[in-house]
C-alpha cells in the first residue's frame, strides 16, 4: 500500500534547504551552544596597580627584575627567551649578589634550554653558561650538577641532529668546570651519569658497545643509530669524546702520567725493565725534585705544624671540593681493586671504536696528505683527534698491563699500517702556524703509538728470557714492518732534535719533548742488532739536543733529567733493560762531554729554574755517591773546575763578583754544598789534584763568607 502524502511531506521536509530573505538573518540551529561571556574586568596580576612592588630591587633597563626574567624563560617565544638570557647577563653583571638567593632556581630554568627547539635560544644558552660557570665556585656548582647532567644527557638523544650536537658543546663546557659527576662511573655497568653520557657519545658516532663480564646473553647492548654527520659536527663530537675520556681516565687514575714542562719528569716507560715496582720507585725518587707543597690533608700526626707547614691557615674553612680530594685520597685502596674492571672495559670500548676511527682517519687522509691536494682545517683536525684517541685508548692499555690480548695489539698496527705511508706529516702549501703545529704532534702521536708496540715486544721478550722458556719458535722477532716504523721514527726524531726539520722551528716545546721521550726510549734501550744504527744516531742526538737547547727553553730541564736518568741506569743493580751508558769507549765519551756541560747548564740558568737547578744538584750527587766504572777522574777534575764561576767570579774590572750561587734558595744551597763536599772527597780518594780543586774550595769559602751557610760549609768540610 502505498505511503500516505503526510508521510512523504514529512521525510521530505528532513533535507528540505531554508530558503533565506533578503535582510533577515540566519535561523540558528536547535542545538546551538551559547559560548558568550560576559566579565567587568580582565585580570592581570603583573601589570595591576594595586600589587605593592619592591621599588629597591635590581632590574635591567627595561624594568624587569630577575624574577621577571626567570618567568620569561618559560616563554613559548623564542626571542623572549633569548631577551630574558641577554637580561640576566646585564643583571648578573651589575648585582652579582643576586646569585646567591637565586642559584637553585636559575641553574634549573637555564637547564630546561639545553633541549629547546629553537637554535638561536641554544647558542644564546650556551654563551650565558660560557659566561656564568666560570664566575660561580666548583663547590657551589656541584649540587645543582644533577639538574645539569639530566637535561644535556636528554638532548644527546634528541630527535633532532642539531639538538644532539649542541649537547655535545654544552658537556664540551661542562666538562672544564664540574668534570667528576659528569664521568662518575663511566666505566661501570650500573646506571650512572656518565655511562649515560658515554652512550649518547656511542651514539653520535654510530658506535656500539657492550657492557657485563663478558657473557653476551647478560650484557646490554648499546647499537649503532645509523647517526649521519656532517664533517663539522663530526669534529666536535670527537673532540668532546677525547675530553670526556681523558677526564674519565685521569679521575680514575688510570691514565698514564703525562706532565707539561712545570712537573717533574714520570718515566713509566723504563718501569717495566726493572725486576720489582719498588726498585723502580727508587730510581724514580733520586732525582725526583722536592719544591711541591704539601696539600691541606698531608697533616702529619707528630711534629710542629706551624714550623713544618707555615703556609697553613687554621682559621680558613675548608671548601667541598678539598674535602671531597680528601675522601678520594683517603679512599683510593678501594678503587685499586677497579683497576681490571676499568681495564677489561677500555679494551671492549677500543674493539667497538676501531672501526670508526680508521674509517674516519681514511675518509681524511687522502685529501690532507695528498701533496697536490689542499688540507681544510676541519679534515686536518679531523685525523688529529682521531689520532690523539688512539693514542690515549691504547697508550693507556698498553702501558699499564703486559698481558694485553693479541686482539688489541692488531688493532693497533692496522691502525698504524695505515699511518705509515704518510710519514713523515708534513703540510702541502700550509704557512699557518696552528696546521703546522698540529702536523708535528701527529707526527709524534705516531712515533709514540709506534713505540707502545716496540716496548710491548721487548717486555715480551725479556720476561720469556727471565722465565727460561725462550726457543726458537718462542722468541719475538720484529717484523719487516716494524723495523721500518723504527728506523722511519729514528729518523724523524734525530732530525727534530737536531732542528733539521723544515717546517718546525728549532726550539722543542717541554710537551712535545715529553711525548717524544718514550719513542727515544723505545729505540736506544733495543736490543735489535739491525736497529743499532739507529739508536746510535738518536742517542746522539738526544745528547747534543741536551747540551744545545736554550736555558730559558722548557724542554731544558726534562733533557737534561732523561739523560741524567740514562747515566744512573749503569748504577741500578736490579735494572733489566739491554741499555748502558758505558757500553762502550765511544759511547762512554759521548756522556762525558754532556757530564762536563752541565756547569755550564747550571751558570745559564742561574736563578730562574730551581726545578732544574735542583735535578743538576741531586744527580751530580747521586753519581759521585755511585761512582759508576765509565767516569774517569780526568772527568770529575774537569768538572770541579768548571763548578768555580757557579760561586765566584773574579771580574778584570769590577773585581770579585758573586756567582749564580746567590740566587739560591736556602735548601738549594745546602744541596749545593753537599753535591761540592762528595765531589771533593771522590778526588781526594781518587788522588790529590790541587791545582783542581783549590780553586774550587776558595770560590765556595768566598762564597759562604759572611752567610748563613758558612757554618753549615765548614760542618761538612770537616767531615771530607
């Protein structure tokens, strides 16, 4: 039955369309919401006048005080952010007081920023911090470190590229100012700060790693993030990685010791050619020089404290970095027994870089070492810090443990078979001073990375000859390959010592001087008959360098305390090493005439190094107590006679005139006067020889006369 006409006029009228009239407005739907409001006032706290402000309050020139500023760093606007950066600076600046009330808070809103999407904001931030961290006391920075480690550890992991390399720069800054939280336990398998910082490091460089004892079923695995870099960014993450493990290594103490020119020389590499760790210390402790202060936890439990330590202040409290240096110290038996953990553990993290740095150096070295082709300064710095890794990952495995697995020692000649083509390093066009600078220390890096191995094979070799178990298939032979790493490194060093370089000047820095010292060893002390050659040439050279270099240079003390140290090595009955001063005429000859320089050495020097003062002093003293068989007499009367213008000079003018001798501290010249009094009594047992040495006792008595230490001359006068 077909609908009725009311049904269909109804259905119909669901999608009928109104019909709209011109000047009568739209009908509203039935079910429209009412969203109008109706309000007497717009509330505005900042800006009401009826708030009762503090008119004597520090602001900026636009009237805002820090509070204000705080807030604005919660902006959603970039350029109120960055403005609210630029005022706290002008703030800060003007009314430092206000740091103290307001520390806390600030260093928490200025840590939210490290991950803020906006990139202008982010460099602002990090100009403020390189401008505010180094105004603010370590010990008042370090309680607020968490905040800070969390948010920059956050943005090595962001989303954005750009984000994850700002973080890089900001832990760059951070790691000059509060270092120990943020690498506190980065060797460890526990959640800590900084093995989450050493991940998102791992992760930048696409790099993996694992962490546990070994078992791959129990360890976790940190995998590549197929991360992409530009070379730039690239450059930074490596640098703020070779900053972050040195520092991780150094706190630790597990690094080996490398001193600038103001230290006294550590010679580990001659530690392993001794029988016994103390027999080392020994050696080491006899020309070690004594003007280091005590530190404020040195207190010793009997004596004077003030006549003993007249520096020390009781009244001055102490601050939470000298306490926190007190518990370490105190504390440091504890992590000894860390030390094969710590080791096992750089050698998984130098397995997992491997490949990433060889890749890295061999995307560079071809347009840096190409002669026709022009280094960029990123590319060169590019294969510099790589270079510096490998130095200090395997550098610091391979000379603090003998048993390192044939792996490691792979890992590093492949790395150096890749190095060996381009050495020597030397510029193509390049007249700046900081790539040519940066191509002598690559030069050494590969001399110091080449004799890690050379020292390796020989303490190799001289523990199977001291275990009696060395046969014909046993023994270590260099290979053709290392033989031509020596004698290139040979080369090169004697060339550098004796200022033959082309591109270097002639005066050594005291660092490079000290980075070369274990390549130097490495050669002389090879017991190689196919490499003597060249340990004569270096050794030559090293001498001559010990005689020639300049006083005031700051490689002078460390040549002459490694010669020093090379001439005491005749006189060490539980030394190993193949190396004798005295092992032959010629040889003998050559420290004779670097023994008889040394007053000359002392006159340049006069008062201006009393480290190096002092290392003259106490080897002199140490040789003529020993007497070693290779110093004849007419070298000891040489070298009393040359000793008499240290004391005084008689001028054809101005008459009588003091000798360096008077720049003199007290203990130095009580040291002097011990060294002069064993020098008299070795000739005295040697012979008479008055023509050599009454001139020598007459420019002492000159110059003790009238002094503090003429009662002290004639006390040990006495006793020759």
């Amino acid at each position: 039955m077909p609908k009725s006409a009311k049904k269909r006029k109804d259905k119909a009228a669901d999608f009928a369309k109104a019909k709209l009239k011109l000047g009568k407005e739209k009908r509203a739907p039935s079910n429209v919401i009412d969203t109008s409001f109706k309000a007497r006032s717009i509330a505005l706290p900042t800006q009401s006048i009826a708030a009762v402000k503090d008119e004597t309050a520090p602001t900026t020139k636009r009237k805002l005080t820090i509070n204000d500023l705080l807030t604005h760093l919660k902006h959603y606007n970039p350029s109120v952010k960055r403005d609210a950066l630029a005022g706290l600076n002008e703030l800060l600046e003007a009314h430092w007081s206000l740091i103290n009330k307001n520390l806390s808070l600030l260093i928490n809103q200025l840590a939210r920023l490290i991950n803020d999407e906006d990139a202008s904001v982010r460099k602002q931030l990090l100009a403020f911090f390189t401008w505010l961290l180094p105004r603010i006391p370590q010990e008042d920075l370090i309680p607020h470190a968490s905040a800070l480690v969390l948010f920059t550890a956050s943005a090595q992991t962001h989303i954005f590229p750009e984000i994850r390399i700002d973080a890089v720069r900001f832990l760059g800054l951070l790691l000059d100012f509060i270092p120990v939280p943020l690498v506190q336990g980065w060797d460890s398998t526990d959640s800590t700060n900084g093995k989450r910082i050493l991940e998102g490091y791992l992760g930048n460089l696409s790099a993996g790693i694992k962490y546990g004892d070994g078992d791959a079923s129990s360890s976790t695995v940190v995998t590549s993030s197929g991360v992409i870099l530009s070379p730039t960014s690239k450059l930074a993450v490596l640098q703020s990685f070779l900053s972050f493990l040195r520092t991780g290594l150094l706190i630790g103490k597990r690094e080996r010791i490398r001193q600038d020119s103001h230290n006294a020389l550590h010679a580990w590499y001659m530690s392993q050619f001794f029988t016994t760790q103390n027999a080392f210390r020994a050696f080491e402790e006899a020309l070690r020089p004594r003007l280091e202060q005590p530190s404020r936890a040195d207190l010793s439990t009997s004596g004077d404290y003030s006549q003993t330590y007249s520096l020390y202040d009781y009244e001055t409290p102490w601050t939470m970095q000298e306490l926190e240096n007190t518990l370490q110290s105190s504390g440091d038996f504890k992590r000894e027994n860390s030390g094969d953990s710590t080791l096992s553990f750089l050698l998984r993290l130098s397995r997992t870089l491997h490949p990433v740095l060889v890749s890295t150096f061999l995307d560079c070295a071809s347009a840096v070492f190409t002669p026709d082709g022009k280094e960029s300064d990123t590319e060169t710095m590019m294969v510099l810090v790589v270079s510096r890794l490998v130095s200090l990952l395997y550098g610091t495995i391979l000379s603090e443990n003998e048993d390192v697995p044939s792996s490691t020692l792979s890992e590093l000649e492949n790395f150096l078979g890749y190095m060996t083509p381009y050495f020597p390093f030397s510029p193509s066009n390049s007249r700046d001073i900081k790539i040519i600078e940066s191509f002598q220390d690559l030069n050494i890096i590969y001399c110091e990375l080449t004799s890690l191995l050379v020292l390796h094979s020989n303490s190799i070799s001289l523990n199977r000859a001291t275990n009696g178990s060395s046969t014909q298939t046993q023994q270590s032979k260099s290979s053709e390959a290392m033989k031509l790493r020596v004698r290139l490194v040979s080369e090169y060093i004697t060339k550098l010592l004796r200022g033959q370089s082309g591109h270097v000047s002639q005066s050594l820095s005291g660092a490079s001087y000290l980075a070369l010292l274990p390549s130097i060893w490495s050669i002389v002390n090879n017991s190689n008959a196919e490499l003597s050659l060249s340990a004569s040439d270096v050794l030559q050279a090293t001498l001559e360098h010990a005689k020639k270099s300049p006083s005031k240079s700051s490689a002078k003390r460390l040549a002459i305390e490694f010669v020093a140290r090379l001439v005491l090595l005749d006189t060490e009955s539980q030394f190993r090493g193949s190396f004798r001063a005295g092992g032959s005429d010629r040889m003998g000859q050559r420290f004779d005439n670097w023994l008889i320089h040394l007053p000359q050495g002392l006159w340049e020097i006069g008062g201006s190094d009393p480290m190096a003062t002092e290392v003259i002093f106490r080897f002199l003293l140490r040789l003529l107590q020993r007497q070693p068989s290779f110093i004849v007499a007419e070298t000891i009367s040489a070298l009393s006679a040359r000793l008499v213008p240290y004391f005084a000079v008689t001028h054809s003018v101005r008459g009588q005139r003091s000798g360096p001798y008077s720049q003199l501290s007290a203990f130095h010249k009580h040291l002097c006067l011990d060294m002069v009094s064993t020098l008299l009594a070795y000739v005295n047992q040697s012979g008479p020889d008055t023509q050599r040495v009454c001139p020598l006792v007459k420019a002492v008595r000159l110059a003790v006369a009238d002094t503090g230490e003429q009662s002290y001359w004639t006390h040990v006068w006495r006793d020759i």
